[in-house]
C-alpha cells in the first residue's frame, strides 16, 4: 500500500502513447566499404525506437541491430510494444522490471529481447530527462565532465601495416590521444600490424587491441606473449561470448588486461564474469546491455571491484551521447569509444553531433534536456525497411 502522498497513478498526460521502431539502414557511398577480417561491410544497420508519451513528448532510443535490425524492430513493434504503452513514461525501473517479468522470464528470447528493451529503455530515460528539464547525465545524478576517448568505431580495418601506420598517424593528428587496434584476422597479420602502429605512433601513445571473437585459445596462446612488448592498455574480447571456458583459461595466462563486455547481457552475465576475475575494464554496450537502467546496475557491480567501466558504442548518435550521459554519473568511469570511422551514416546523417572532441583528446556530454540528440526524420523514414514506417 502506498503511503500518504505518495502517486498510484502516472501523472495525466505522462503515460506512453506509441511506439515505433525503425530498422534503419545507412548505406555507405560508392567505393567506402571497410573490411574486417573476412566481411566486407557496404552500410552500417541499427534500430532507432521513438516514444510518445500522450502530452507529446518523444523521447528516442537505439538498439544495436546489426544484421538482425528489422528482427529486433519487429519484435519490439509487434510484443514489446503493448507491453508498455498506456504506462507512466517516467516509470523506467518499473517498465523495465514489468518488460523482464512478462517477457524475458519466460520467452527463451535472452539476448534479443534484451537488446530490444534497451532501445525503450533509452528512449524512456530521454523522455523522462525531458520532463525533468535536465541533461541525462544530471538525472542520473552527474555531472559535467571531460572525459577521456580513444578512436574507436568502424575504423582500423584490415589493411596492410603501412596503410594502417597512415591510418593511425591521421587519427592522431585529429587529436586522439589513445586508438583501439583492430585484431580478429591470422595472429601473426594482426602482430604485424600492431607493431607497425606502436612504430608509428611511438611508446608512449596509448593503445588498445580488440580481437572482435575472432581467437581459439591456441591462437591466444600464440598472440599474447609476442603482444606484451607492444603495452596494450587492454585486449579485447578474445572469444565469442559463448566461451565462457577459454575465458576462465584466458584470465590465467594472458598477462595484459582484458576487457569484455559488448556481447554480454543483463546484471547477471556480468556478475557470473565479475566472480569469476576475468577481465579488467567492463564494456557493455547501452544500445545491448538492457538500456541505461541496466548499464546503471552494472557499473554499481564493477565499480565494487574496481573495474571501470568503458561502454562500447559504435553506431548511431545516440548511443554515444547516452554513453557520455551515463559515464559522467557513475564513480568508476573509464574511456568513452568515440566512432572514428571517416563515413558512417548513422552518426552524421541520422544524428546532430552527439559530442565533439576536445584539444586533449577528450569529450564532455550534452547539455539538451534528454540525451540532446535530434534525430533527423527525413533521414530515417527514407532509410527505415520496417514494413509500413
Ligand atoms: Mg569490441
């Protein structure tokens, strides 16, 4: 039973009204199509979930689709969706915890229907940080910061080590002050290069290393020893999430720090991976990881062992922007992964600029009520393969 003037109801107006979920697809132009490893991409997907609440606020959201964009739409336009409309917009936790008891309990949906409710989760926190009148990260209990970032994104492909020194040599003349190498092909290709950048950019540069899953734990063997010397700040998921028994064996031989997270869901992924020690900097993704609510939890856990947390982020505008909102209202944050890529659709066309970065390589958040992202909706609705929208 509530106590006295405490709310049963939602506020009149603050209920949610609608909401739409774009697969969205943005084309590179002609001749741009980056490559790694062996898939050659020639657009970059996600899903953009808009909600209305019935005084008229929207608020947006992104879910990382990826090749699967117009299955996560689908999902949330068809199920999710009625699950949450005609209930109070600001009620974030209770949506979410109502979202994971009717349809993550027992739908033996996991990641994807994870995935899709991060997309409403975010969106819910824009609105609810537009009603308050206040940028997210001062909702979240934040404040302004200048946070450090490393280039990250869809660049670094697999080209051959000159291309990349050039490649590297330019991210740093933009004002980067760490880059994310790009591994995942033969170890001894993804060697050659690594050095080729650390000779480039010299010792002191900082420099992380993500293997996209692409290791065996024989590959890993190989690799890490002939990788000490370079002095990667961290290397990044080694293995699918799935193997979860290379990890554990990863953990007791790899001596450079490992990070993991981006393809791992819920509290629960993370407090089975905390336990266990295995990696040093967590990396869920607020676009996968169940929405900022979540990323929110998981941070609180990592922050108790010390762990900062580095969100990954790759796609649209505002998933990078939420992310800069949530690390500026945590204790533990770590890097920002600023998209790097030279063309990426989604970021400059769908997005207004979701961040800038600053003479000493680092980003400070959004100032807008909300996520202070404007969506662009010529844009989308010219790009959107949901049936209908
Ligand atoms: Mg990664």
């Amino acid at each position: 039973m509530s106590g006295p003037g405490l709310a049963t109801q939602p506020r009149k107006g603050s209920q949610v009204r609608s909401i739409t979920a774009y697969a969205v697809d943005g084309p590179y132009p002609p001749g741009y199509a980056p490559q790694f490893s062996t898939i050659r991409f020639d657009m970059v997907r996600s899903v953009v979930v808009r909600v209305d609440t019935e005084d008229g606020v929207t608020g947006w959201g992104e879910c990382v689709g990826a090749r699967s964009n117009l299955t996560m739409a689908t999902l949330i336009n068809s199920t999710l969706a009625k699950l949450v409309v005609g209930r109070d917009a600001s009620d974030v936790v209770g949506i979410w915890a109502h979202l994971y008891r009717s349809y993550l309990h027992s739908s033996g949906a996991d990641a994807a229907g994870v995935i899709a409710m991060s997309g409403i989760d975010m969106a819910l926190w824009d609105i609810r940080a537009k009603l308050a009148g206040w940028p997210l990260y001062k909702l979240l209990g934040g404040a302004s910061k200048a946070l450090p970032s490393y280039a990250g994104g869809l660049c670094m492909s697999h080209k051959p080590p000159p291309e990349l020194a050039d490649e590297a040599r330019g991210l740093a003349a933009q004002g980067y002050r760490a880059i994310k190498l790009r591994g995942g092909d033969r170890p001894e290709h993804d060697l050659a290069r690594f050095i080729a950048v650390r000779e480039a950019l010299g010792e002191a540069f900082t420099l992380m290393a993500d293997i996209n899953t692409g290791y065996s734990l024989a590959d890993l063997h190989w690799a890490a020893p002939r990788m000490e010397p370079l002095n990667l700040l961290w290397l990044e998921e080694p293995f699918p999430p799935y193997e979860r028994e290379a990890y554990r064996q990863a953990a007791r031989f790899v001596r450079q720090p490992l990070a993991i997270g981006e393809n791992h869901f819920l509290r629960y992924d993370f407090q089975d991976l905390l336990s266990e020690g295995i990696f040093s900097y967590a990396q869920p993704d607020v676009s996968k990881c169940g929405g900022v609510t979540e990323i929110m939890r998981i941070a609180a856990m990592a922050s108790a062992r010390k762990i900062p947390l580095c969100p990954h982020s790759a796609t649209t505008g505002l998933n990078h922007a939420t992310s800069i909102h949530v690390l500026c209202a945590v204790d533990n944050p770590g890097w920002f992964e600023s998209d790097a890529a030279p063309v990426n659709p989604l970021h400059h066309e769908l997005c207004s600029e979701p961040y800038a970065l600053d003479a000493q390589g680092c980003v400070t958040p959004l100032e807008a009520p909300g996520i202070g992202v404007t969506i662009n909706e010529d844009y989308l609705a010219a790009h959107s393969r949901t049936p209908g929208l």
